[in-house]
C-alpha cells in the first residue's frame, strides 16, 4: 500500500459509515460482554432491519464506554443518547422509541435510576462533562475489529506524515515538545527516552509495549486495547521509525483474553493492508509486531522482568545500569512504554505537541486514564486533564460514595502506591503532588474506600500480595516483605504491639532502599501512606507487651 | 554421557491429536527456545494443565533443560502443574473486589463445598481458585464460573450457581 491508496482507503471508509445518518454503538469491552452485550447488539440489528432501517442506521459494536456498572451500554450517535442495562428482550422496544417515534426512552437511560433527571445527550451528564479525551476519544464510538472504522476517523495519518515528512529527530523534538511523560506510572518524559534509545547505534532495536497490567483495581490497558487497538499499533509505529527499530513487540497479560483477540486482529488488518510489514506506505521503514502473552507475574510489569519475560525465562528483573535503551531484549537497545503512552503518541504527531501541551500542568501535561472503582457511586473508566483535583474525580464524576459511607481514603497506584485521606481531596491529580503525599500515580488504578475500610488490613492486604508477587531474587524484598506482612497479620489480629510499628517503619526503609526493582522499592509505600495518614488506627490495635506476656503469649 | 532425568521420561502418543498441535505450533515457532512461554500457553489451552510429560516432551524439542521448563512454568502464577477440575471457579481478590467483600465469596464457597483455594474437590468436579485481578472492577465482586464472569454476586448467588453447574451433568 503506498501513501495515495492509503487516502483512498480512507475517503472509501469515511463515505461507508457516513451515508448513514445515525448509529448504535454497543458497548463490548469485557464488562459489558459479561451482561450479554453480543446478544444485545444482535437483537438491535434485527429490531433495525424488521423496521426497515438497516439502509439509515448502522448497529456496531465498540469499545468501552467507561460507565461498566451501568452495562451493556448502548449510545446512539449523534445526538449521544446513552441507554443503561439493556437487555436482548429490550432491544426492540429501544429501536421502535429512538427511531419510529423519534421519542428516547427515559426510563431507560443512563442514570435514569440514580439521577433525578437523566440527560439525553449523556455528553451533559456530569460524568462525562467533567472528561477531556484524548486517548479514549474514538474508544466507544469506532469499531475496535475493523481497520476501516479507524482509517475513516484519521487513523495512520500520523503515521503517513512521519514517514512522508518527517526525520525521526522530528518525531523526537516533537515528542519532546509535547512533554508527554511515561504513563506506567513512573512518569519519566517520554521524548527523552526515545533520544536515549536512538542515539545508541546499532543495526538491530526493539520497541516493547508494556501490557502488563498487574496492580489489582486497574483496567485501563485493558480499556485502551479492547477499545482502540490501533491507536496502540499506530504509536509503535511511529516510535519504531523514530528510534530505527525494524520489530516490535506488545507485552499483554494473559488474563485478558478480549484484548489479546482484539490486538491480534489489528495486527492481521495492518499487514493485509500493508501498513505493517515491509517498505511500509512505500517508505524505506519497514516494522512488524508481535504479541507475547504474558502469564500472571505482578514483577513483569518491570522492564527488565518483562524483558526476560519476552525471552521466554523466569521474569526476574536485573539490575540497572545497563538501562533497556542501552541494552535490552536480547542485548539490543529497546524502548519500552505503557500502553497508554503509545496511544497519545498518534494525536500528539497530527495535532502537534503544542496542542499537547495545552493541557494538564506545567509539569505533567496532557491527560491521564483513570480506573475509578471501589465504594464509588459511578465506577468506571474516566479520562481527565492531569492536575484534576480528586475532589472532582469523586463528588463531581464518580456521583460520590455509594451507599451512607464517608469518604475515607483513595487509594492510588495499586500495591506500588498509598492512601490519600480526607484533608487531602483537593490534591490536584499530577506526578509530583501524588508523590508529596507519598503515593504515586502509577498507572491509573483509583479505588475509593468509605469509612467501613480497615486502613491496616488494607496495608496488610497490599503487602500479601507483594510478598507474594515478591520473585524471589533479592533477599531485602523476598524477606522484608514477608517479615512486614506477618507483623501487619499480628497488628490485625490484634496482638501487635507498639514494638511492631517501630520496627515496621525501620524495615519499610529498608527495603524501599536496599531491594533491586520497583517491586520492592515501593511495595512499603501502602504501609508508610496508611501509617502517616491513619497512625490512630494502627493505635487503637496496639497492645502493651505485658499484655501478652499475661495471656501467655511471648513478645516476638 | 547420557542425560539422565529425574523422572522416567514417557514419550509422548504421537497419536494424541493434542500433542500433533503442539508439534505444529513448536515447528511454526522454529523450536527457538525463546518461544518457551507461548509453547506453554498453548500447551495449557490443550490439557487445560500442564502434565509432566507435556513438559518433558516441550524440554527435548526446544532443547531447553527440564529444570528449566520447570522453572518458568513454577514462576508464573498462570501455569498449573494439577488438574484444574472440571468446573473451575475464579475468584477475583483484586483491590475493588476485596473493597466490595471478596473475601466473604471465598469463605462461602470453601465452607459449602470443602475445597480449600488452589485445589479441587476429590471427585474433581470443582477447582477453586483465587486471582488477583481480572481486570473486571466495575462489575465488583467478580466470580468467573468457567469462562463466564459472573457480575456483583453475592456469596448465596455463588453458591447457587456452583450446585447449578456441578448438578448440570
């Protein structure tokens, strides 16, 4: 395929979906296929055609829609009206209301059991008002297993101005001038990784993409790949031709079996129509992608676990320096990003980095994805500009806390992160504010909890499943955390003592210095968060040594 | 010298439909060693476990030593060496899930149907096992009842659907 049929298969695509005037989206991420959302959007064909509208209305499904409690999901474009709860039997009812009698279905549409008023154009709904989308913004509206879908809504057209008009230093200053940083969870800027990789010279580089999203309470990976697989396969794309590598490879957790079908098929499309393969778009840039499926091993989200991984070995991290730039995969430089990150790449080569940049902080720019879950009255998939207060991500978005519950804490960046409590709702949500709280952005994961949560089980629960996803190799991390869990375990059955704190908080620093990877180095952080935000609780468990001694039990 | 092995080493029936795929899906991979977890993959979608033999069989054809086949197979939390039981029953314990009482799911269950997490009952009709996310946190707790998430259920719900599928056959 050269750069002219690429237009045309465009131009083809767009006059396709555009001579209809309305469409059905029917929401298909995994959340949504768990409540029969197939036979939903068969039934709506059907009702479609009975009626005689198949020639005036398309019925498609998509990708998530971000409100998965409500589903499935079914949003009609273009007036944005979005049904909850709809079952196969309600299908033809829904199609007679919104297209016979031109009349939307209230008791039917989102939120119509929660809010007073629900909204017609959901866009009004203030879960949806309060969102900036720039990665989510096709996920949901465009059919993630068709090609044709994304090519009609300017897909691959960064990739056609990179390879027709632009030197990869370019592409880099252009990342670069973007500001757009890591979205693993880290946040190192993303253009300076890519200069580091393409100034090492060698005649063979990797770009790996990090799919492994192994926090428990985070989906958004999950989301963007079920959603809009080729944003993911456009922006390796473009990393490739900017760094010199000729092979890509997309790192995806096994459990998530939707997004690797769906990803699978992108790749397919892409090389049937020649946009992955040799001499690419009749360029002299030639790359091809492959998936590996991970197999459940938290420390794989890593790099250089995930690189040993990749290898087909034990995912066991090395240490650092040599950085994966320098050598990586097989000895040679490679770059890896999160999923997330390759999927701003795209919008941030068409509009440009300045436009970019427009949004967010000074320091962290652009938005992030956020899993908003937990004792939430909305949960579901939200994407805000970075620096949102969590104020509005919960009262405002997520519709507050679910039930009669307080608000207590929210906990973010999964096992890696902390807990930020009440006195702290109006922290903006940026890199650097997160981390003077002593939690992390990680990679979006944001779970609520009311005051029915136990702060010190919740440190216990995160350092089980460190001590757990611990991989064994260095000793301050398989020790330290298994030593940190039982005396949580002891203050949680209430027999630790004021002796267990102090040595919990020696060991924490121990082991956040002393360990090899990330794993170890941030798995004290929900200890640390919960013991500087919520000291009272670990309190009111402690017991006086004698205490024991008396009962019969010794001071360990 | 002869390798010798821990275990005695019983070839393969090549007659086993199952073990020709293997074969197949080896030899698409060029037997490169780095392969070793695809071949895994593959090898448990099969068997739906992963037999010693099927091991010993991947370790001569990828020319990979059995302790290493092991290694990696032990390693990863996805790969079991047991049968899993005819119905498989996965409870989610991510952080949404254990917000919304997971814990409470896995007591009933343990506690209705005396299989502990990790194992399978003795007549190996029920496996019951805990994950640590399925990525499902908008539809918390989530149980996954083979191969079908189960959505905000509750710990009578669960039980109720177990005795279904387990009374199904």
């Amino acid at each position: 395929m050269n750069r002219q049929e690429l237009q045309t298969a465009a131009d083809k695509a767009r006059q396709q979906h555009g001579h209809y005037k309305q469409k059905v989206c029917v929401c298909c991420g995994t959340s949504c296929m768990a409540s029969n959302a197939e036979q939903v959007l068969q039934h709506i064909q059907e009702a479609l055609k009975e009626n005689g509208l198949d020639q005036e209305v398309e019925a498609n499904l998509t990708g998530c829609m971000g409100l998965c409690n409500q589903g499935p999901l079914v949003k009609v474009l273009p007036d944005h009206t979005i049904y909850q709860k709809v079952t196969p039997a309600d299908a033809d009812e829904l199609v007679k209301a919104q297209f016979v009698a031109k009349q939307p279905l209230k008791e039917m549409l989102l939120f119509a059991d929660t809010r007073p008023e629900p909204f017609v154009n959901a866009n009004d709904d203030p879960f949806f008002k309060k969102q900036h989308k720039i990665i989510l913004k096709d996920c949901g509206v465009i059919n993630p297993e068709d090609i044709e879908e994304y090519l009609a809504h300017d897909g691959y057209q960064a990739l056609d101005k990179v390879l027709t008009s632009m030197l990869p230093e370019e592409v880099i200053a252009e990342v670069k001038h973007s500001r757009l940083r890591g979205r693993g969870g880290a946040g190192y800027p993303t253009g300076l990784k890519w200069e580091t990789v393409y100034k090492h010279v060698n005649d063979q580089k990797y770009v790996v993409c990090n799919g492994d999203e192994g926090d428990p309470g985070a989906f958004m990976n999950r989301s963007v790949l079920e959603g809009n697989p080729h944003s993911v396969l456009e922006g390796m794309m473009i990393a490739g031709y900017a760094i010199g590598a000729s092979k890509g490879y997309a790192y995806i957790r096994g459990e998530y079996r939707l997004a690797i079908k769906r990803f699978e098929t992108a790749i397919k499309q892409a090389r049937k129509m020649g946009l992955l393969g040799r001499q690419i778009l009749g360029s002299n840039f030639s790359f091809d992608v492959e998936i590996r499926i991970g197999a459940g091993a938290f420390v794989c989200g890593e790099e250089t676990a995930l690189i040993a991984s990749i290898e087909g070995r034990r995912g066991t991290p090395s240490p650092r320096p040599p950085y994966p730039a320098e050598c990586g995969l097989w000895g040679k430089p490679t770059l890896i990003n999160n999923v997330e990150t390759y999927a701003n790449i795209a919008p941030i080569i068409r509009h440009g980095g300045e436009w970019f940049s427009a949004t967010g902080t000074a320091k962290s720019a652009g938005t992030k994805v956020f899993a908003l879950a937990g004792k939430i009255k909305y949960s579901g998939l939200i994407e805000v500009p970075m620096g949102t207060s969590l104020r509005e991500i919960v009262y405002e978005i997520g519709g507050g806390i679910a039930g009669d519950g307080q608000f207590k804490a929210a906990q973010t960046g999964g096992p890696s992160g902390g807990c930020i409590p009440e006195q702290h709702l109006d922290v903006g949500m940026d890199y650097e504010s997160l981390m003077s709280l002593g939690s992390i952005m990680g990679s979006g994961g944001l779970i609520v909890m009311d005051d029915s949560s136990d702060m010190v089980d919740v440190a216990r629960f995160f350092m089980e499943f460190c001590m757990d996803e611990s991989c064994g190799k260095c000793a301050p991390c398989r020790v330290g955390t298994k030593m940190m869990h039982d005396m949580l375990q002891r203050i949680v059955d209430g027999q630790g003592t004021q002796h267990d704190v102090e040595r919990l908080q020696e060991l924490a620093l121990y082991v956040k210095e002393a360990s090899l990877c990330g794993l170890g180095g941030s798995a004290p952080n929900p200890l640390l968060s919960t013991l500087r935000h919520f000291p009272h609780e670990y309190e009111q468990r402690l017991v006086p040594p004698h205490a024991l001694v008396a009962t019969g039990q010794t001071v360990k | 010298m002869k390798r010798t092995h821990g275990l005695p080493y019983t070839p393969m029936p090549a007659t086993d439909p199952r073990v020709k795929q293997l074969d197949t899906r080896m030899k698409k991979e060029g037997y490169r060693p780095d392969a070793l977890i695809e071949i895994l993959h593959a090898a448990q979608n099969a068997w739906g476990y992963l037999p010693m033999p099927v091991l010993q069989h991947i370790s001569l054809r990828l020319r990979i030593p059995p302790a290493r086949v092991f290694s990696t197979v032990t390693f990863y939390h996805f790969f079991s060496l047991k049968s899993q039981g005819e119905h498989t029953c996965l409870i989610c314990t991510g952080t949404a899930c254990y917000v919304k009482g997971a814990q409470q799911l896995l007591e009933a269950v343990e506690q209705t149907f005396g299989v502990q997490v990790g194992e399978v009952s003795a007549d190996n009709k029920l496996g019951v096992q805990a994950a640590r996310c399925i990525g499902a946190c908008g539809l918390a707790p989530a149980v996954v009842l083979d191969e079908e998430v189960q959505a905000k259920i509750d710990a009578a719900g669960l039980v109720a659907k177990i005795k279904e599928k387990l009374e199904a056959i």
